[in-house]
C-alpha cells in the first residue's frame, strides 16, 4: 500500500501543491479535507490559547489528514510566527499519540534550491535534479496564472449576470491546468481561459465602488477564516482588489521591498516584519482610486499590531475609509456583516457626493 | 388619509417603535424592554401603535433596524432593512443637521460616527467586547445595590471620583470590589464608574477619531446624566442630549423607508404566532445552523446556509 502525503488547506492553492507533490514523489498525495467549523473545533482543543488563528487552521487540518490515514505531512513555514508552527505542530502531534513522518519545505527563512532538492531526493530517490527544477518551475507558473485569473476574477464577479459562472469556470480552468505536463501547454492553456474569462457577461457601471483588501496573509487568502469576506463584497457589488497571494509572497514581495521602502519614506524607515511595511505601502497606493480599504488580520497578529497604528495614519493623511477586521474563532458573523454594510453605506455615500 | 412611516430598532436591550408623518414628525412613539424575546417585544409595540393611532394615518412603508432586524423585518415585511450605523446617522442628521459626531453607547456595543457636511466620513464600533456599554454600567448597579435608574444622579453628589480602571471591564470590575473593600465612600465609586466608562470609550472606540464639535450623545447611557458629565469633563465641551436620543436608530429607518415601494401593512401581527426554529444540514461536517422563520404553520424566511448543498433542506420545507 502507498503511503499517503498530506497538507494543509489554503485557499484553492492546494491544486499546484498536490501537482508538485504528485509529480515529484511516489506517495498517494491527499490534500486534507476540506476546512470546516470541526477543523477550527480540532485545531482550536489541541492549540495554546492565545496563538493566532491560522495555527489551529492547519492543526486541525493535519489532525483531519492524519484520521484519514496520512502518514507524511508537509509544512512550510517563515515569516512571523509562521516560522515556529511546523515545530510546535509536530510536537503536538506526537504528543497526542500519531505517528507520522514531517516535511518542513523551507527552514531557516529561506528556500534554497538545494536544500529543497534534498529534501524530496529523501523522499523519492529516483528523482533527479533536473526533473526537480522541470517540475517545480511550472509550479511556480501554475501559480502565477492561477493569480494572474484570480486578479482578473476579482474585478470582475461581483457583477456577474449568471449566477456562479465565474467560480464554475474556475473550477474547470484548475483541472485543465492539472493536466498540463508542460510550460508551453500550461501557457497555452492560461491564455485560452482568460480570453473566456473576459468574455463572461458582466454588467458593471462605470463608477463602481471599488475596494481594497490588505492585512495578514492567511485571513486574506483563506475564505473560511475571513467569514467569506470576498464572496460578501461580491454581493454587494463591488470590485475587488488584493495584492497578496501566493506568486507574491514567493517572489513579487522580494523584488520589490526596497521599492516599497523608498515610497514609505515619509512614514517607515524599516521593514515592520511579515506584511506590515507591505500593507502601509499598499494604503498609500490605494488611497489614489479606491473608495475604501478592508484591514484583515488575526486576533494578536504582532506584525500587523505593529503596522495598523501606521495604517491609520496614512488613511487619515490621504483621505480614505479604512476598516479592520480582527478574526479569531467566533462562531457568530453578525457583527462583521453589520459592520460591512455599514461601510458599505458609509463609501457609497463619500463617493455620490464627489 | 395621511400616510406614515414605521421604523422599528430592535437593540439586544431595549426595542424602539416610531411612527412618522412625510415631514419627518414622530407621531407616535414607543420603547420598551426587549428581555431576550423580540419578537414578542416587537408584537407589544405594535398593538400599542394600533391602539393609539388615529384612523386618518395609513402605514406606508416599514424599516427595521437593531440586531434583530432581519428577523424582525422579515415579519413585519419590511420595506427596509438597515444596519444601526447608517440608521442612527439619518436620524441624528434629520433632527440636527449640523451635527459632528455621534457618540453612542447602548446595551451591547458602543460606536462612534463622525460626519461631515451631512455624510458619514468615518464610524468606529467597539471591538467583539461589550467593555464599558450599558450591560457592564446595569450589572455594576446590581452590585452595588441601586436602581439604575438613580445611577446619574448619585454620580453627580460626589466631588472626588474614585479612579477606576478603565482598560477593560474584568479589570474595572476588580478594581471596583477592592475599592469598595477599602471603605471608599459610594457616591464615589459610582461616579468613578460613569468617569471610567467615558474614559473607556475615548481610549477604545474613539482612539484616534478626531471627535469634532456639536457632539451628540445617544443611546440608553445618554440618560446617565453621571456619564455625560464625565464625558463633558474630559472633552471640556457642551454635549448634547436629545430627550429622543434613544429614538434615533428607528427614526433614521423610519426615514429611510420613505424611498422604497408603498406596502400594506397589517397591525394584526398578534394574530399570527410567529416562531423560529432552527435545523443543521448535516451535509458536510460544516454543519450549518439554519435558521427558519415560522408564521404560523408557513415559513415565511431562512437563513444561515452558505452553499447550494443547503438548498435541498430550505426548500424541502
């Protein structure tokens, strides 16, 4: 029997991930299921208290792999207190009894390519070095054009005419990307879908209210952390913008730190750790068109603690409704909606008196 | 036959009714207890509208607002349904259009809106901690054993406020037991309180927000004169209060429903027994709660379901 490898869930990025894994290793790769309130409940029982919600997300998704019969789990890691999940989860893990064996894909902060290697030629020794930077560079492509639809979706959906056409044509975009073994099909077959998802009927004003999403990575990414905060902007018609997603957190941000950095003079002289100097570049730069930015992070977020004081000052200097939203594992959505509608009126309003 | 407007606001507290002619006048008005049953707080104000009001008005359209207002809207068939912020606003801007802020602080939360010109430029509402509301000043009452009610004007007799923390209200409240262990006179301690919970507010929800000239105050901790004094102590300005001030939510909706669609309204809710139910899919581990609205035998409405899997039990029934 083979063994099966397993990780956890964020936002549809499972897809590349389990075409990585499936490409590179001999083991039955199973993503975990899919993240539901018993997720939270899982990872909420076993996790310390006060650590940040995203924590108790991927625990209870290793602890629901592992139920299901995973034996080898994958981890990444770096950044803010990311970088000690993967031991803390472990350590929780064994404690409570499971046996498995843990991958941790980026040490140190950083990922090397050899180092990387390394780790999969533990796994498969088959597989050679060439096949390794093959496969893990249309990965990375896989990625890049699931976020470069993910943008164009984005401005998009909240003014769709049919009902789910955008998401319905999403879901067959990714299993045709699935399909792909090499660049220039993979290639082919992004252009292909962009020209449909262009072509989907839309019916959108001129002067639509349009909307900024920053904050903490993984409540940004993860729709269930964030109540659905996206699918709820859509409703209320509203396009959308978001500058985190994976292809920027593996390469864009890197590039461009020092650029940010020079346009954040009048208010950082140093990174603020994780995404903090990010986001108080991104309000500066929002505050130009958009009518108002959403903050998400989790409750205790220390990097984004640390930027929001920041933030607000920016959105006070330049003018733009600004809103933040602390997640952590309330059951109830109530509050949240009320508060989004509540913006919602309040820059509309703004915007029919310019 | 002149028409009217109903709003309704729907607090966790309190229920407010209003009835208003085309000119914005509350013709009527009614504000009672909702002690955990709304709908049943909300059928009360209704049949006392029924009995008070005049043949000649007819009801025209009906806006529910509060943190019950889908529920409620969905029996009354309202015309709108409107979150409490932008309500208030309305409200307020209709009876003082040169207002500023808006300071609220009610029985579960605390907010602020600031305006500008008429439009609302900024809001804040407390964050998910019911610190320094109403709910913290009643159940602190109790402790000490006195009315509520009595609370201002106990405050008002002391000329040396006790310090209290004003952080939080775990910290507030042990603050407050030693304090009173230690032998601090009452009035004191009370008017600490009011102070504390002015000070909470300002270091919390208004952290920040430039809070800009005329001020009103509203909500159910308006009527603590202890607490607005407190609050014109430390802003060292004049701050108004309405003697409608708790009324401005339902107003506001009461108003804002004048744009939609003329509706029939009917004031024989008491005739219909009106109950909620509540079933879990059960289709995938999410287990969503939906909820379901009952008018006598009939579900009039349902919500709680995110998926199309959820379908299939909401239009089973």
């Amino acid at each position: 029997m083979k063994r099966i490898i397993s990780f956890p869930h964020l936002g549809n990025y499972y897809i590349p991930v389990k075409y990585l894994l499936e490409k590179l290793t001999d083991f039955e790769v199973r993503q975990s299921p899919p993240i539901t309130k018993k997720t939270l409940e899982l990872g909420e029982k076993y996790s310390p208290n006060d650590v940040c919600i995203p924590f108790k997300y991927n625990l209870g998704n290793f602890i629901e792999s592992l139920d299901k019969g995973a034996s080898i789990l994958v981890q990444a890691g770096g950044g803010c207190r990311y970088r000690y999940y993967a031991e803390v989860q472990e350590k929780i893990l064994r404690d409570l009894g499971y046996e498995f064996s843990f991958i941790k894909l980026i040490s140190k902060d950083k990922m090397r390519v050899k180092e990387t290697y390394n780790i999969f030629k533990k796994l498969n020794s088959k597989l050679s070095l060439y096949k390794f930077i093959n496969t893990f560079i249309i990965t990375l492509f896989f990625i890049y054009y699931m976020d470069k639809i993910d943008v164009i979706i984005r401005k998009r959906i909240g003014f769709e005419v049919d009902k789910n056409s955008f998401i319905n044509l999403r879901e067959k975009m990714y299993k045709d990307f699935y399909n792909c073994n090499n660049l220039t099909t993979l290639t082919i077959c992004y252009f292909k879908y962009r020209k449909k998802f262009k072509k989907l009927k839309i019916d959108k004003p001129k002067n639509c209210l349009k909307v900024g999403i920053i904050g903490e990575l993984y409540t940004s990414m993860e729709p269930f952390s964030s109540y659905f905060l996206e699918s709820e902007l859509a409703k209320m018609n509203i396009e959308l913008k978001r500058y985190t997603d994976l292809s920027y957190l593996l390469w864009k941000k890197k590039l461009t730190t020092k650029h940010m950095l020079r346009k954040t003079k009048h208010y950082c002289k140093y990174t603020l750790g994780a995404d903090g100097l990010d986001n108080v570049y991104r309000t500066i730069k929002l505050a130009k068109k958009y009518d108002g930015i959403i903050h998400t992070k989790p409750f205790g977020c220390t990097p984004e603690v640390g930027a929001i004081p920041i933030i607000k000052k920016v959105a006070k200097d330049k003018n733009i409704p600004i809103i933040f939203f602390s997640y952590d594992s309330e059951t109830s959505n109530e509050g949240i909606i009320t508060r989004l509608e509540a913006f919602y009126d309040l820059i509309k309003y703004r915007k029919e008196k310019k | 036959m002149k028409k009217a407007y109903l709003g309704i606001d729907i607090g966790s507290i309190s229920t407010k009714g209003v009835i208003i002619d085309s000119d914005n006048n509350i013709l009527l008005s009614k504000y009672i207890w909702t002690e955990g049953n709304p709908i049943k707080a909300v059928k009360e104000i209704i049949e006392y509208f029924k009995n008070n009001i005049s043949d000649d008005i007819k009801i025209v359209s009906v806006g529910t607002t509060g943190s019950a207002r889908r529920l409620i809207g969905s029996i009354l068939n309202a015309s709108i349904i409107k979150n409490e912020i932008t309500a208030h606003a309305i409200g307020t801007l209709s009876i003082y259009p040169d207002i500023k802020t808006i300071i609220e602080i009610g029985g579960q939360d605390s907010k602020i809106i600031l305006i500008d010109n008429g439009i609302v430029t900024d809001y804040a509402m407390n964050s998910l901690c019911a610190a320094g509301t109403g709910a913290f000043l009643s159940s602190q009452a109790k402790r000490l054993g006195i009315d509520v009610n009595n609370f201002g004007s106990i405050a008002l007799t002391s000329n040396n406020p006790t310090p209290i923390a004003a952080r939080c209200t775990v910290f507030a409240e042990s603050d407050l037991v030693h304090k009173a262990q230690m032998g601090y006179n009452k009035n004191d301690i009370i008017a600490g309180l009011c102070k504390s919970v002015a000070l909470n507010y300002l270091n919390n929800v208004a952290k920040g927000k430039k809070i800009a000239e005329p001020i009103i105050f509203q909500g159910g901790v308006s009527k603590n004169i202890g607490v607005v004094k407190s609050f014109e102590d430390i802003l060292n300005t004049k701050i108004i209060t309405d003697k409608n001030g708790h009324l401005m939510g339902a107003l506001g909706v009461a108003i804002l429903s004048k744009d939609k669609p003329e509706i029939e309204f009917d004031f024989n809710i008491n005739n219909y027994k009106y109950s909620t139910n509540s079933k879990f899919c059960g289709k995938c581990p999410n287990n969503c709660e939906v909820i379901f609205i009952n008018k006598d035998d009939e579900i009039i409405d349902h919500w709680g379901n995110r998926c199309p899997r959820g379908e299939k039990i909401t239009n089973k029934n």
